[in-house]
C-alpha cells in the first residue's frame, strides 16, 4: 500500500470489491485478501474490505449492524476499543452472516484456508444437527431459534442484506443441497419475523419487508424439502402464501403456488388425491398472473399442471399441459421473467418429461429423456446427482438391474446434503437385498 493512502485496504482490493452488486459474499469469507487481513489482526481492514464488497456506504454498515456512522469510521481508521472486544467481533460476524470459522486466521495468526483445517465445517454440522432435533419436537414455524438481534429500525441497508441472503442461499442450494443450509436459512427467518412484530419501519419498508418474509420462507421451504423434512416444508410455504397475501405480491403468490403444486404431486405419491390439490394451486397461481405473466411464468405452471395430471393418470390432459409447456419456452424469455424462473429452459423441461413418462409407467422414455438431460454440461452439481438418481430409478424399471446398480454404487459416493436424492434411491435398495453392498452403504449414507 502507498504510503499516502488512507484508506485501510488496499486499491486494488478495494477495487475488486466494488463494482460487485450488493451481496452477502460467501466467497469472500475464504478469499486471500481477508486471510491475509484476519492473520495480522488487521481488523480496519478487515471491516473496509467486508463494506466495499458488499458495496456498503459506511452509513448502511452501521444501520445493518445497529452501530453508529461515527463507529464504522473509527473502525476504519484503526482506533482501539472498537472492534477489538471479541463478543463485539462475533456479534459483528453474525450480523453480516459470516460463519464462525471464517475468524479462525485471526486465531492462528496464520492465512490458511478454511478447507485446510481437518474435519466438516463445524457450522454447516452444527446447524443439520440443530435442525433435525428441531424437527423431531415439531417446532418449526414457531421457534425463536435463540436471540438474533434485530435493528430497532428496519431501513433498506436490511432489505437489500436480506435479498443478498437469500440469493446465497439459492446459490449455495446448488453447489451443497438443502440440508447443511435450512439452520442458517431458519435462523434469518425468525430475525425477519422479530423484525415484522417488533422493529420500527416505514409503509414502503414494511411492504417490501413482507414480501423479502415470503421469499425467504420459500426458499426455506425448499430447504426443508430438499433435506427430506416434508412436514416443515409444507408449513413454510404455507406461511409464504399467507405473506404473498399480506404484501399484496402477485408474482410471490405465483411462485408460491407453484412450489405448494409441486409439494402436492409429491405427496400423491402415498395419497394419489393430493394431486388434486394441486390442480387447485395451479389455477390460483394463475389466477394471479393475469395481467402480468410472461409465456415463462405460464410454462412453469403448466409443468406443474402436467405433473399432477401424470399423477392422477390423466394422459390426455398431461399431453395437453405438457404441449402448452413446451410452447411457452419456445416463445423464448422475455425481458420482464421474474428471476424465478431462470431455472425454466428446454433441458429442465426434458427432465419433467422424463419424472411424468415414469408416472406414466412408460421407463424406457424416461431413460431417454434422462440420458438426454445428464448431457447438459451446463448442470448444477448438486441437480446433476438428483437427475442420475432418477435414472437409476428409470434404469431399474426397464429391467436394467445392473445398470441401474452400477449407477447407484458411484452416485452413493458422491451424495452429500440432499435427502431427497437418496430417497430416489430406495427402490434400488429394495431390489437389491440386505445382504448387498449397495444397501449396506445406503443404510449407512441415509444414517448419516
């Protein structure tokens, strides 16, 4: 650093920060610059680097934390008695969701990665430990989930953290599935709710807040589904609809409505009736995109149509659903697609195509379908092992056992956060006996 500056981090650190739309950067925590900051206990720069990359002002910090303007700038220019009370540093990390561990340079004095210390991410475990005796009690929805502060005025340096939040989560949903992510996304919850009851605010703020609660419950939701906690998921996005209501968000009453459908043709598995409660969340959902909606938006909740339709073994309205999807994605995206339906594109239609035509009792298609989507490089990891365990599963109903079985073996290594892929597995399990390899490890896995 030149020795004129005055700024505590360095320009091209600072450079690299800015620029970056405002976040909750979970590649920061782990990144060489705040290494290097946190081994020198170099903690004006480590809070300078924190509010550039977010593309904080020092104003916005302060109101995200609950400090003063006056505090972040002392922070910042290196005075003593600040930041360096360690109940004040951890309160600090929470605050801008920072994982515990993420400190530990600080201890050691040392800039190693956080992948270098042996054993799992000790929040990560703590967190599908918490959640799963969470569960076990039934208090999902209602839990305080311990004594997160909350600002005693919610102002929009809290919204634009919040929606920062849950995109990290939707991303990082992908890269390590929901189970080692519903404590963090739980915890935030039950901040947001303290902060909808108790904290000061503005109509505008308020509003807004109302429908970031949504957003967060479902996504939540979708934790608790993927990390084979149905029950909690269905009371999640339960009070998502109740959000979208109270904010007057037709485009959250939509999505919700699309996941309430798909929770529904889930269930229709051991209730073939709930199918058609997803009818029903079909038609409101379009009820609410009247007006507005994009052929995207429509395509979606057609797919959820065809779902349904597939599970109560209705071929000729699936076919007629499944047409008008394919139609609407074809009319290419448009300008105004909610981002929610990023995920919406030919290869994820070919993968509902194969989970309908397995309904359907037609497994070869399925194959087929299957085998076409695991061809897209594009993938997500974690989406390209759930999509190889319905494979499997198509494999095993063609009376393809051994390919089916070769499948399973290494997809099993690989499996980690996400139930819900494992579940797709059982009858694979099933078929091949106790006294097999395969089940000795999946009994293992699903233990876990």
């Amino acid at each position: 650093m030149s020795r004129y500056s005055r700024d505590p981090v360095c320009a091209p650190c600072l450079r690299a920060g800015r620029g970056v739309r405002p976040a909750n950067p979970a590649w920061l925590w782990d990144s060489v610059p705040m290494r290097e900051v946190l081994a020198r206990s170099d903690l004006a720069a480590f809070v300078a680097l924190v509010r550039a990359t977010m593309g904080l002002s020092q104003l916005e910090l302060a109101s995200l934390v609950g400090w003063s303007q006056s505090t972040v700038n002392r922070i910042e220019h290196g005075e003593r008695g600040t930041l360096y009370d360690v109940r004040e540093l951890v309160r600090f990390a929470d605050a801008i969701d920072m994982p515990r561990h993420a400190l530990l340079p600080l201890i050691t004095g040392k800039p190693v990665a956080i992948d270098e210390f042996a054993g799992t991410n000790p929040d990560m475990e703590m967190d599908r430990r918490h959640f799963a005796g969470v569960v076990a009690g039934g208090l999902v929805v209602g839990m305080g989930l311990g004594s997160a502060e909350i600002p005693a005025r919610v102002d929009v340096a809290h919204l634009r953290f919040l929606e920062a939040t849950i995109r990290r989560l939707w991303t990082q949903d992908q890269q390590v599935g929901g189970g080692v992510l519903l404590g963090p996304a739980l915890r935030r919850l039950a901040a947001v709710r303290r902060m909808l009851d108790e904290a000061d605010y503005t109509e505008a703020v308020g509003h807004r807040l109302l429908s970031m609660a949504g957003e967060l419950c479902l996504c939540a939701g979708w934790l608790a589904y993927d990390s084979g906690h149905q029950d909690a998921a269905r009371q999640l996005y339960a009070e998502a609809y109740l959000y979208s209501g109270q904010a007057g968000d037709e485009q959250l009453r939509v999505n919700v409505a699309s996941y309430l459908a798909m929770q529904a043709v889930r269930d229709a598995r051991r209730n073939p009736g709930r199918a058609r409660e997803a009818l029903r969340m079909v038609t409101v959902g379009r009820d609410a995109a009247c007006g507005w909606a994009t052929p995207r938006v429509y395509a979606l909740l057609a797919i959820r149509e065809a779902t349904a339709q597939a599970a109560l073994g209705e071929r000729l309205p699936y076919r007629r659903a499944i047409a008008t999807a394919w139609r609407e994605i074809e009319r290419g995206g448009h300008d105004d697609d909610p981002e929610w339906t990023g995920f919406l594109t030919p290869t994820m239609l070919t993968y509902f195509e194969g989970l309908t035509t397995m309904v359907l009792g037609r497994p070869l298609v399925a194959v087929d379908r299957f085998q076409r989507l695991l061809a897209d490089p594009a993938l997500g990891e974690r989406n390209r092992l759930y999509y190889r365990s319905c494979l499997t599963n198509a494999l095993l109903a063609s009376g393809e056992t051994a390919d089916a079985l070769a499948e399973g073996m290494d997809l099993l290594a690989r499996v980690s956060g996400s139930r819900r892929t494992l579940e797709e597995l059982a009858p694979l399990r099933d078929a091949a006996g106790d006294s097999s390899e395969f089940a000795e490890l999946y009994d293992h896995k699903l233990a876990a």
